[in-house]
C-alpha cells in the first residue's frame, strides 16, 4: 500500500503538522478506485488489467521454453490418443464407400421381413461399381466381415462381375449404333448446350476424395449442361463419375475415352424411367438424334432387374440378415466396436450378447484386471522388505543393493523374459531340481509355463524394481527416530512398526502400487511369451487386432476402455488415498 | 517405587563402556549416580559420548561394558519398550500421520489404558504444556515450540519416573528456547521427575539444572552443580568449554599455604589456587575469569602480584563493557567490567596494571 504513497501530496522539505494531514488524508485515498469501485493504478488503468499485463509478460517467456516440449508432446502423446479414441467410434467407410446405398437403405424396414427394394440394389451397383474401379470395395468388405462373417468374399466376388451387368446394356447400345462406342460421341451429348451444372461435377469430386481418401481438386476438363443433367439424371451421375476417375486415377482426357459399363446402365435406366421417351423428343442438343433413335429403340434394352442380377452373382445378396447388418452400421459413428469390446452386438433392436462362442472380451478383461492385481499384490510383498533393508542400511552397503535391485532394468526384457522361460518350462531348472529332490515325479512334472502362474511370476519379477524404488525413496525419509520415539513410549518392535513405520511408508506403496498396476494392466511382451493361451492380457488381444486382423477400430475401442478404467482406478485412489500422498521421490 | 540402591541412587552406571566397531571407546569408564528427582544435564561436545549415554539408558545402544541400574535394578537386558523411561527428541519425533491427541494416546493405549482414562489423561498432558486446544491438530499444522510442547507432553502423559531429553531445544529460536528451558525445570520440579537433558550448549546447562556432567573423550571431566561448575573448575577443559576463560601459560615456581606462585612464560609472577597441580617445575595453565579480573590495584590485597597490560580492543557492549588486553604475551586476554557509575573506559593503546585475589585464579592441568 505504502508503494502507492508517492501519488499522495508531498512536500520537500520538513514535515509539519499540516503535512501529517495531508499524508493521514492521503492514506484513505491511496488505495484509488474507479466508479465501480476497482482498485485502479496510479494512472487510473485497473489494478487487476494491470497485474495481469505484467504477469503476462512473464507466462510468454515462461511458455517460450517449455514450448518445444510441449509441441513435442502434443504431437506424439496427446495426437495419437486422440486418434485413438475417435477411431474406436468413427465408421465413415460405410458411407464414403456406398453413400447412395446407404442414403437409400435408411428407410428400409429390416423387420418386414422383405429384401430391400429394386431402387436399393439398383444405387448398389453404381456405388459398388466405381469402388471396384477404385479398388475401395474390398476395404470395405473386411471392415463388414468384422460384424458379419462372409461379408468380405461376397464383396470381393460380386466386384468382379459387375461388368457383366452393365454389359448386358452396353452390347444392345453398340449393336443398334457403332456411335456408342466413341468416346468423343459420349463426351459431345454429355457435355450438351448452354449453362453448365458445375454442381454436379463437385459433388464426383467429393465423393472421390473421400472414396479413396485424398485430397484432389481441379478441373477435370468437363462438365454436364444443366439440361443433359435433367433430362439424364443417372446417366449424367454416372458419366461425371467415371469422368472424375479417368483423370484423377487413370490420367486420361475425357472425350478420349470410352465410359465404363455402369455408364450405359445408367443410360438403359434414365430411357427406361416413365416420361423418358417424351423429354427426349424434345431434346434438341447435340447428338440428340443418337439419343432419340436409342429411345426409340428400347425394346432391344432388357427389363432393368438389378435384384435378379446381384441375386445371379451370389444368392448371399438374398439374405436379410446381411442387409441388416449393412443397415445398422451405415452411420458415420458406431458404437458397434465398444459393443463387441464388452461382448455384444447390435441388432436393428438394440443390443444383445454375443453367441457364446465369440465371448472373450468380458473375460480377457476380467483376468487383466485380476492379474495386475495379482502381480501388484506379490511385489509389494517382496518389494517392501527389500525397500526396508535398503533404507535401513549404511549408505556404501545400500548403494550396492541398489545395483542389484536396478539390474533387471540394464538386461533386455525379452532375455528376462526368455529366461523365466527356461526357468519354469516343464524340463526346465526348477522341475528338474524338484525331480532331483524327489518332491516331484518324473511323470507328474509341475506345469508353470504357458499359464497364469507363469504370467504372474514373470511379470512380479519384471516390475519389482518400480515397487522397490517409489518404496525406497519414502522409507528413506522415515527418520529413524520415530520407531525409537514410539518403542521409548512402550511399543513392541511390531506395534512401532505398525502403527508409526508402516503408515508413513504407505505413500510409497501406493505410489509403487500405481506404476505397477497401470505397467500390468497393458503389458505386452511377458504376457505374449511365457502366458501360453490361459494367461494372455486384453494388451495382447489388442496388439492381435492391430497387426494381424486389422480391425484397428475394435483395436481402438479396446485401448479406450483400458485407458478409462485406468483413469476410474487413479481416481478412485485420489479419492481414497489422496495422489498428493504419492511420492516417486 | 522405593530406592532399593543403598546410596539412594535412583539412576546408576557402573563402570560403563561402549565401544561401536571394537577398535576404539565412545563411552570410556561411566559412573554416575542420581538421585530421584535431580534434573542433570549431560553437556558436552558433540563427538564427547553424552548421547551414547543417553541411549544407553534409553534402551536404544546396549553397553559393552558395565552395568546400568534403574532404580537398584540393573536394566542392560530390559528391552526400551520395558524400560518405562519418557524419551523427548531433538527432532520431536511426533507422529506425522497422527493427530496430537492420537500421538499423546499412543503411550496409553499400547499399556491398553481404557478409552475414558485415556482420554482424561491425554486432556490433562495437554493442558499441562498449554495446549488443550490443538489435540485435533497434526504435527505439521504446528510451530516449532508447540511440536516442543507437545513432544513434551507425550514423554509424559504415562507418568514415567526419568525423562531423557536429547537437545530437545537445539531446533528453536533464541527467545522461544529461554522460555521452554524455563518451563521445561518448572514442570520437571512441580511434578518431580527425575531428568537428564543432553545439550552441547552450556548457557541451556547452567540454567537449568541441579547438576551438570561435563563430558569429554567419553569421560565425565566433572560433576557438579553449575554454580560450582562455574567458579570451581577441576580442569582445563571443564575451564575453557564452560563459559569464557582466559589462560596464561606457565611454570609453578612454589607451594605454601595453599597458594601457588606461577612463572608465566614471560617471565611474570602471579598467585594462583593450586587446582591439579601439585610439582614444583611442572607446567600449568592458570585460568581467570574475564570478569574477575581487576583494573584497580587498591582493591586487591597488599602483598598481590599484579601484571602490566595493553589494550587492544574496547567493546562497547551496553551492560558491560569487554576490553581485549595483551598480556603475557597474550592477545585475547578478556576483561569485563560492568557498566557502573565511574567505571573507566579504556582506550586502545593505554598501558594498564591489572590483577586479580589469588583465589579466582586457578592453576590446572596444562594439557
């Protein structure tokens, strides 16, 4: 307060009474304050506006030198989490990959017991078509396998013989007139007259991007009138989509080339719709003659059946149950991997358990959890003696300990590992020592590898050290004086120890117990090698889904549920033994 | 309890040694008698063997030697947790994890001391030290002296006959630990506990307590009560380590009457109290105290021998003045004169006569 004084009135030389006025006045004003009644600087700006400018000065440069570190984090550890997470729930293939199927099947009623209508098969082809062009279809199909079995052949399977049903359209077209086969004829009744539908042309491009997941942009050197666009709606769709292809994957001129199969399709479908024949009388456009001789001509088109043709190729087209499963995960967000992550599945009327054979989740988790327990349970019983005795000891003699505490961390994890292997398998040291000793027979050697028991004496061995040190560290600063304090008050040996030593060293147990239950909950290696098929982790089924099925987003939502019940697990140890108690040191 | 002992010892050691590594003794040749209700204070340098004692009768070093005797029992083979002595320590060693009323309680409920009775002993060991409003507290909510206080308290509360204190007032400020030093002889007297209380600093020994062993090289130079301490003391050590002390080497040139003549290595004549010394030839060390020391020569007896000096240094220290002296080729030869009503002050370069009565200056060892 004093520090504001000098605002205060002020005279030079000595003070007289007057003066003392002045400064006992000016000590009630010194603390200034505006209208609203702010404490304000001397200038009259806010006090707080104005600490805050000084502080900021301060937080930038401060922020100046953690910033590398902090970008460094940001895009190694927080970025890959958060990826992580929003591919457990993100499910846009469907729709990139079918987007007028799916669009269609919304208002498709599953429960009618009815396969979905002519107009759904009818968008299936085209969709399916330029994703067998893009060769996009089969992502597609493994990521429905997933969900539904078989889905993967029929995709593959079906993707090769969608010519044959555009080639049903395609030869009438070519045989009533050799013009259908120029790519410049195509390209000149495409293109017609007057305004443009640019439109149109967008929205391929889109599609295409997000089809392949790229980014093109650009002209593709045509685009449809807006009255072709009208008059030939699908062919127009069609026509615009190959041409999107053929420059951005094929790199060809358009008007060079002939259309694909799904372009006439679409042709043989736009003359059949009713009205057609009329619309394109009147059409006066370029190469409107070829289009009003093929109008004319449409009994040589056969009866557009895209059902019947799909049904040709697999008669898996047929079932129900498959397009269902289409059905419920055509939106962009699925919660269908953290439904199979916890052993159900979605059904069109919610969720349900999984078949009995297919439950491994639930389980997995259960013996995760189980085992971490197990394993931090086991090392805080070695652990605290030996963090005891390293504590207790005369500095030299701990320093060496210490080293042989530390030695596991300076050997591979794959040798510990490896050597647990040689340790416990059934001809391994141990069994032969006890064969040696008789305690065991020869026939009935103990099984100790491959297993549980394995898993939690490999991992107990493996982790000890990060018991040891937190422990360590806290009994370290446990003054000796506090158990001679209570054994002077009349306490045996283990009262002191329990009511005096054992309470001041629990922070170190839980901090031990924290890094070692959140180490097990996710390891890996130990699990892979010495747990055999009864004492593998939920870390394990993970790593499966990540390298060999590819089913990164089951992979995903499997991570995100182990990430969340270890953050339940540290929360609910905040609250019950406070994390301001833990200490690392 | 009744003295068992026959010399009404309350606290005995008996030829007690320690030896940590076999090679060397911390603690060499122990005795030491108490009687029951005597506050002495074990005073020392650090290193001198005064805490070995301590925790060896607070259960916590066993003697190699010797016998330790509590009461006319002989405690060497009682474990600490037995021994019923209350312990303060120089940390207070208060339980963190524990409120301070659970700390008091400690002592009552591992002697399986019901819950009411503890609970009104707790009350009572708290409003003793003056803290009655703080049992709810932890250890680290409080200030150095009301942790003192408290760790008081908890020696205590279980009634014990002998208190052992470390240091317990080494951690505090100046002001807070001549109040405690008060309070702590005021308590240990009203309820008449005997008490040995461990300190390197001597002001601490000299106030507080009945008697005081002054401890060096794992011997006891000298029991005695502080005043005696004070003026009386047996050897060089005892000399120099309690209070300030001025030397003068020298060489004893005579004996008679109780009064030895000293050569000082100078060549100068003093008189002293013969002390440990007892050869003519041999070499001794004459201590006086700074403030025995005597600028005006009538005051002194006729036939006294006084010595010349030069002043090197005049302190003004408010209540007394210090002025440092070159004498017999001595530079820190101190005097303190009181700052009475025409007391001289000396200024650096004057040539003084000063002596002392042969009795306030001692000859002793020269070691």
């Amino acid at each position: 307060m004093s520090d504001l004084k000098s605002t205060g009135p002020q005279t030079m030389d000595a003070p007289t009474p007057e003066d003392a006025l002045h400064e006992a006045k000016a000590l009630n004003a010194e603390d200034h304050r505006d209208a609203s009644g702010r404490l304000v600087t001397a200038d009259g700006r806010s006090l707080k506006s104005s600490l805050n400018r000084a502080l900021r000065l301060q937080k930038a440069r401060a922020m100046m030198l953690i910033a590398p570190l902090l970008i460094f984090v940001l895009v190694t550890f927080i970025a890959p989490i958060a990826s992580m997470l929003f591919r457990s729930v993100e499910n846009e293939i469907v729709a990139n990959t079918l987007p007028l199927t799916t669009d269609r099947l919304e208002s498709w009623d599953a429960t009618q017991g009815e396969l979905p209508p002519e107009a759904v098969f009818q968008d299936l082809f085209f969709d399916l078509f330029l994703a067998a062009e893009a060769k996009e279809h089969t992502k597609l199909g493994t990521r429905l396998n997933y969900e539904s079995t078989g889905v993967s052949s029929l995709f593959r399977q079906s993707g090769r013989r969608l010519d044959d049903i555009g080639e049903a359209y395609q030869d009438p077209l070519e045989d009533l007139n050799e013009a259908w086969k120029e790519g410049a004829v195509w390209f000149e009744l495409m293109s017609g007259q007057g305004q443009t539908s640019d439109g149109v042309v967008t929205n391929q491009i889109d599609r295409f991007n997000k089809l392949t997941s790229s980014n093109l942009r650009g002209d593709i050197g045509f685009a449809p009138s807006e009255e072709i666009a009208a008059l030939l709606p699908k062919t127009t769709r069609a026509y615009t989509a190959w041409a999107v292809f053929t420059v951005f994957e094929d790199e060809d001129v358009v008007a060079a080339e002939d259309p694909w199969e799904a372009v006439y399709a679409a042709l043989a479908l736009d003359l059949q719709s009713p009205g057609a024949a009329d619309r394109i009388a009147a059409y006066d456009g370029p190469q409107a003659e070829l289009l009003q001789e093929a109008a004319a001509n449409l009994e040589i088109l056969p009866e557009a059946d895209f059902t019947a043709a799909f049904l040709d190729i697999d008669e898996d087209w047929g079932d129900i149950n498959r397009w269902e499963t289409f059905q419920v995960y055509s939106p962009k967000y699925t919660d269908g991997y953290f439904l199979n992550s916890v052993d159900l599945q979605k059904t069109p009327d919610g969720f349900e358990a999984r078949p009995e054979n297919e439950r491994i989740y639930i389980t997995l988790f259960q013996r995760t959890i189980f085992m971490s327990l197990v394993i931090t349970g086991s090392c805080i019983l070695l652990g605290y003696p030996v963090a005891w005795i390293l504590a207790n000891l005369p500095t030299r003699t701990a320093n060496l300990l210490m080293i042989l505490v530390l030695l596991p961390f300076w050997t591979s994890l794959l040798v510990r590992t490896s050597a647990w292997k040689v340790m416990l398998q059934q001809q391994g040291v141990i069994n032969d020592v006890l064969v040696w000793l008789g305690l065991v027979g020869d026939g009935s050697r103990l099984v100790m590898i491959n297993n549980q028991f394995g898993t939690i004496v490999a991992m107990t061995h493996i982790l000890l050290p990060f018991m040891i040190l937190p422990m360590y560290s806290v009994m370290q600063t446990i003054q000796p004086s506090y158990l001679r304090a209570a054994k002077s008050l009349g306490a045996t040996n283990w009262t002191a120890f329990w009511r005096v030593y054992f309470p001041q060293s629990v922070p170190g147990i839980g901090a031990g117990s924290i890094l070692v239950f959140i180490l097990s909950i996710g390891y890996y290696i130990t699990p892979e090698i010495v747990g055999g098929t009864k004492g593998v982790f939920i870390s394990n089924r993970i790593a499966y889904h990540i390298s060999s099925s590819l089913n990164w987003g089951l992979a995903a939502a499997l991570g995100t549920i182990l990430f969340v019940v270890v953050l339940v697990l540290y929360w609910a140890y905040d609250k019950i033994v406070g994390i301001d108690n833990v200490k690392l040191g | 309890m009744a003295d068992a002992s026959a010399n009404g010892a309350f606290v005995e050691f008996e030829r007690v040694q320690k030896s940590y590594d076999g090679e060397t003794l911390v603690v060499k040749d122990l005795n030491l008698s108490m009687p029951k209700g005597e506050f002495l204070t074990m005073l020392g340098p650090s290193g001198s063997g005064k805490t070995t004692c301590l925790m060896m009768l607070a259960g916590f070093e066993t003697a190699t030697h010797g016998d330790i005797r509590l009461d006319g029992t002989s405690i060497n083979n009682i474990p600490p947790h037995k021994r019923g002595i209350g312990m303060v320590f120089q940390n207070y060693a208060l339980f963190p994890h524990m409120t301070i009323a659970e700390n008091l309680a400690f002592p009552l409920e591992v002697r399986k001391i019901g819950k009411a009775k503890r609970e009104e002993k707790v009350k009572r060991a708290l409003d003793m030290v003056e803290m009655g409003d703080f049992g709810g507290r932890r250890p680290a909510q409080l200030s150095g002296g009301q942790q003192q206080r408290v760790a008081l308290a908890r020696a205590l509360v279980f009634e014990p006959e002998l208190v052992l204190m470390d240091e317990p007032l080494g951690a505090l400020d100046k002001q807070l630990r001549e109040k405690m030093q008060f309070e702590i002889t005021d308590l240990a007297h009203r309820l008449g506990i005997t008490t040995v209380y461990v300190t390197h600093d001597q002001t601490e020994a000299l106030t507080m307590s009945d008697r005081v062993a002054v401890f060096d090289d794992g011997r006891i130079q000298q029991l005695a009560p502080p005043d005696q301490l004070y003026e009386e003391p047996e050897n060089s050590f005892v000399a120099q380590f309690i209070g300030e002390n001025n030397t003068l080497e020298g060489t004893i040139k005579e004996i008679k009457g109780g009064l030895a003549l000293v050569q000082l290595d100078d060549g100068g004549l003093i008189d002293c109290k013969p002390i440990n010394v007892s050869e003519i030839g041999q070499r001794t060390r004459v201590s006086i105290r700074p403030e025995r020391v005597e600028f005006n020569p009538a005051r002194l007896s006729d036939d006294a021998h006084t010595l010349k000096a030069e002043v090197l240094e005049f302190i003004y220290m408010g209540d007394i003045f210090r002025t440092r002296l070159r004498v017999a080729g001595n530079n820190d030869f101190i005097v303190k004169t009181r700052n009475a009503p025409g007391q001289v002050r000396l200024k650096p370069g004057e040539q003084v006569e000063i002596g002392w009565l042969p009795e306030d200056c001692r000859a002793l060892d020269a070691a």
